[in-house]
C-alpha cells in the first residue's frame, strides 16, 4: 500500500470490526540452557524467539533522522520499502529503471542485520502512466514480465519475500478489480506474475498480499482463498499471503485467526504486512499479534511506519511509538504477548522438571500407574507427590516451543501424528522431534500456561466441564477457558 495516496481505500478499510475475545498472553521462549529465560527487550527479539520476525515499513528519506533510524535498528529485524521498489520508483520510463531509493534501504537493512521484505512487483495503483495507458496484450504481459525480471534479478539473494502481486481483488467481491493488467490480460495475469517471478528467483518466497480480507466471511476473503487453493492445487508457485490489517480501533474481526489458520491450512505462510491500528487500543494490538501467535504458520509482522508522525494515518496515531519516539501503551502490550519484557521472565526452565496442572479441575496431566507403552491415553488425576508418571521434563526446542517427557515412562505428550481435530486425544510415544510433539507456550494473566500444539495450532485441554480423575486429555480450538491453563509447579 501506499501512504501517499490510499486514503479513499482506508474508508473501505476502517469497517466495523469486534475485538477477539482471547485476552493478552505471554507467548514464552528462551535458551536452551537450563537456567530462568531473560525475557527479549525488544520487538525484534521477541518474535525471534519463537522463529517468526517483528518488521517495519521504511522510507528511504527518513533514514537520515536518528530518532527514526535508532528506533529501526533496535527494534526491528525485518524491513519493507514504502514506495522505493514500486514500479513509479523502480521502472518511471519503459527500459529505464531506477533502483537508488531501494538500495539505499536494502544497503542499511544488509549493515544492520534486517531482513527485506519486497514490496510490490506488480500493482495497479502508483503506476507510471505509460504502463496505465497499455493496451496490447503482447506489449504489457512483456513490459510486465521483464519488470518483474529485472527488480527481482536486481536484488536477488537480498529479499526474503516478494509482495509478487498486490490487491488485485476488488472491493466486498470475489472477482478481481479492474486494472489495466486485469483489463488487457485477464485473469491469468496474476499466474503469469508467479510463474515468472519463480523463474527469476527460486529462493524467494513468493506472496499475494490485500486489504480487507481479514474477516473470514467476507466475500473478498473467501476470493483470495479460493484463489490460492486453485493455484495449490495445480502447482502454481505461491510460498504467502499478506494480510495488511489496518484496522479500526476495534482491531481484528473476531474471525482473524480462523482466516489465518485456514489460509496456513492450504499450505502456505501467512504474514501480517502493514497492521496499524486507530488509536493504538493496547487490547487491540495485543488481541492482533496473539492471533498470530496462535497459528503456527503465521511467520512474521509488520507494522506500517515507526512512530505515529510517519504514518499514512497520522491524525489516527495508529503506530506503536508516538511523535517524539517514546513507546506508547501498546508497545508494551505487543511486546508482552510476543514474549518479551525487560527482565527476567520466571518462565519454564529447560531441562526442568515438573507437574502439569490444570487450572479448572484442579488436578494433573497423569500417565495411569504402570501404563509406559507408546499410544497410553493421557488423563487427567489427583497429584500424588512426586511420582514419576505426573513429572515432565520441560526441553526447549530451536523454535522456542517445548517438548515435554515423561519421567515415569520416558516417553513424550505426544498428539497422534496426522490427527488434528478438536478432541483428539493425547498419548505417550517416543520422542521423534515432529511438530506434533512440539508446544507452544504462552502464559496467561493468571500465571498458568496454554499449551498450543505446532502441528494442529490447537490448544491442550480438560473437556470442558469434565474435572473428575480420569477426565482424557485433549486438544482443542484455544478459548482462553480454565480448562486449557495449565500451572507448571
């Protein structure tokens, strides 16, 4: 998108939404080493902790004022280019390119360790008009190929992703929009545009980033997706989708982590690309990111702009640090539900053993007496001191999530390989380091812990309801319930 000239699109953008319900969580991680985790200090770090980034969008111009650029470097590991690698920028006249705004950016994100996100190849909005005014088919799927060749060939090696193609979809519909691509290529342009980018750069990972797509029902929504489930299905490359989020001051749909699960249930990626918020709610914010947490697929953030006085939305202070670069309210809330903090975290110690137990029925993750073979059910039972069957072991894993080992028998909480859905029920087994032995954990205002697993983004539970001794252990979309805390003690 653009800060320059988007603001009639933000009116469409700014609907009505509702808050998820899911209050703001810790989502831990940490070393290895079997001592307390240091919380991250920044945005950055945070989200690193658990394999995802934390980015920002850029602009060149602003580069040169060391409030802005302090904020970049210390906070910030992935970076987006406003405006310097959009085709206005990059190809003014046709064969003429101009790549002195991107490589200035890309030049400080290579100095300062920053990943780049690029953005975007092509768009129907901050077009040069001699490409607007095309109206041969052969000219422009020429002039748009050898563009997409020449940016991508240009900084090849340096772009871990490329926004491939941009709001093609129209407004509220499931059709594209009209475009001079669209008009003059059809349908097909969007393929075309994948195709040819796979070609020039088989490293990159290849997104389809839009607006207003972030509500799973909403037409838009179910058109983009069944775009990408038709090119899945017959190979077409794409490796993301970008969810620009700028939203309202109630933040996300209610329905934000489902569309996110559901786009990262056909195979690819699913990013976060331009969230920014009216207002800056600490709720909202918080609610956005734990969406993200929670679906293990979403792999990156970016906010659009650093402090609210950069923003295409400044009147709106959507950012996370104010005009002078002070961090707002909902810095703190981000940082917090990505997992970080400025001090120590009195988290989960790797190496560490300890019960499980859960908060509604009072009792814990049990192994039933003698039972040690791969495929035992897991239930749920009265602590009985220290005996072996109710002690885990807690060992970090490189994505920050934990796998966790019965002393009793050896054998891992395992969630049985391939089976996903809501009640599936959880079982010992070797360990084998499948995601679906590895958890996510992200602690709650209460001090306990929910414990998603990566393989199905779905949360460990007591059915709802069932506390007595022997109640099965479970997995379960994550509500935020009582029966899906779980005190480490």
């Amino acid at each position: 998108m653009s800060w320059l000239n988007e603001r009639t699109r933000l009116r469409k953008a700014l609907a009505s939404v509702t808050g998820l319900t899911a209050g703001t969580v810790l989502a831990l991680a940490g070393t290895a080493a079997p001592a307390a985790h240091a919380a991250s200090s920044t945005l950055g770090a945070a989200a690193a902790d658990s394999g995802r980034y934390f980015g920002t969008a850029v602009a060149a111009g602003r580069l040169g004022d060391s409030t802005y650029s302090t904020i970049l470097d210390r906070e910030f590991n992935m970076i987006t280019p406003e405006n310097e690698m959009k085709w206005d920028t990059t190809e003014p006249s046709r064969g003429n390119f101009n790549f002195g705004p991107g490589d200035q950016i890309v030049g400080h994100a290579t100095a300062h360790g920053q990943r780049m996100r690029g953005h975007t190849l092509v768009w129907h909005s901050q077009l040069p008009a001699w490409v607007s005014g095309i109206r041969d088919a052969n000219t422009l799927r020429t002039v748009m190929n050898n563009h997409i060749t020449t940016v991508m060939n240009h900084y090849k090696g340096k772009i871990y992703a490329w926004d491939v193609v941009n709001e093609a979809f129209a407004d509220g519909s499931t059709q594209h929009r009209s475009s001079v691509f669209q008009d003059v290529l059809g349908n097909g342009f969007i393929e075309e545009a994948f195709r040819t980018a796979r070609a020039v750069d088989p490293s990159a990972k290849l997104c389809y980033n839009d607006y207003n797509i972030e509500n799973w029902s909403d037409a838009k929504t179910q058109g983009v997706y069944t775009m990408v489930r038709d090119f899945k299905s017959r190979g077409v490359p794409i490796d993301c989708v970008g969810f620009q989020s700028h939203f309202g001051t109630g933040g996300p749909p209610s329905s934000f982590q489902t569309t996110l699960a559901n786009f990262a249930a056909l195979g690819v990626d699913v990013q976060i690309t331009e969230l920014d918020i009216a207002q800056a709610s600490p709720t909202a914010y918080a609610n956005t990111v734990q969406a993200c947490m929670n679906v293990p697929r979403c792999t990156g953030i970016t906010v659009w702009g650093i402090r609210d006085s950069d923003s295409w939305r400044s009147g709106e202070n959507p950012l996370l640090f104010s005009g002078n670069g002070s961090k707002k309210p909902a810095y703190d809330a981000v940082l917090s539900t990505l997992g970080g903090g400025t001090g120590n975290s009195g988290g989960i110690v790797s190496g560490q053993v300890y019960s499980l137990s859960d908060v509604a029925a009072g009792r814990v993750l049990d192994v039933p007496s003698g039972q040690t073979a791969n495929g035992t059910p897991l239930q749920d039972w009265d602590a009985n001191g220290a005996a072996a069957n109710q002690q885990w072991r807690a060992n970090q894993n490189d994505d920050g999530s934990y796998t966790l080992t019965n002393v009793g028998s050896g054998r891992v909480l395992d969630e049985p390989g391939g089976q996903t859905g809501n009640g599936t029920r959880m079982e010992l087994w070797d360990a084998n380091g499948g995601a679906n032995q590895h958890w996510r954990a992200s602690r709650n205002g209460d001090g306990s812990y929910t414990l998603i697993n990566v393989a199905s983004g779905r949360a460990l539970e007591i059915p709802g309801g069932q506390t007595a001794n022997g109640a099965p252990v479970q997995i379960w979309d994550s509500s935020g319930g009582a029966n899906q805390h779980w005190n480490f003690g």
